[in-house]
C-alpha cells in the first residue's frame, strides 16, 4: 500500500508554504516579496515551486500570465508531520519530554501557558 502522506519539506520549502499559508494563492513575485525580496532572488524562488510543484506539496494555476501557487496541504498536516518527526528523532518517541522541554523554555508566556492548561483540561474532560 502506497504511504498517502505528503513529502516532509525542506527548511527552505517550508519557509515559502509558510507565506502561502498565511497569503494563500500567490504570484512568485507575491511570495518573494514576502520572503523579503533582498535576500532571495526571483528565480530562486521560482525554482523552488517549481520543484515543490513536482514533489506535490503546490499547485500552479496557470489560467493567468502570472502564475499562482498554492499549497496543497494544510498547514497543520505538515506541523504534525514535523512534530512527529521531531518526537522521534529527538526524544525516542517520548512526547512527554517534548512538551517538558518546550515548557521548560524562557521564551514560553503567560498567555501560552494559559492557553496550553485549557487545552489540557479540555483533553481531561473528554476522559
């Protein structure tokens, strides 16, 4: 059985299907100046949805002179892939010691502890 879930991207493909999250359907020119148009090039990024298209994490509609890319997975797809493959890699299949490590990070707020308590107690109250 053929394994059905998309290609995990590379750090420079997940930067541009962060913009096409956030943007959605973009034009190259679209997307690179949201990368910031000084430190990547247009054809680099071209380049890239281009072989991002191949790999089957964009599509390209091509109905317009300009064409327009769009990510075909959802971003939280992708986020629990990596998750996943952190989980694994990093901490032996342990969730746990992922969630304390990320917890036991400065960079952690009040707000992001408040909500990361509701949704342990949600979670409580589907037991």
């Amino acid at each position: 059985m053929p394994n059905s879930s998309p290609p995990m991207p590379t750090p420079a493909e997940l930067e541009l299907l962060r913009v096409l999250w956030e943007r959605g359907p973009s034009t190259v020119r679209e997307v690179q100046t949201a990368v910031g148009a000084d430190t990547t090039g247009y054809t680099t990024i071209l380049k890239q949805l281009q072989l991002m298209l191949e790999k089957g994490l964009v599509s390209r509609d091509e109905s317009q002179r300009a064409h327009v890319y769009e990510a075909r997975v959802d971003a939280s797809i992708t986020q629990r892939q990596l998750v996943d493959d952190l989980v694994e890699r990093a901490f032996g299949g342990a969730t746990d010691k992922l969630v304390l490590r990320a917890l036991s990070s400065e960079r952690v707020t009040a707000d992001e502890l408040r909500a990361i308590r509701d949704l342990l107690d949600a979670l409580d109250d589907e037991d």
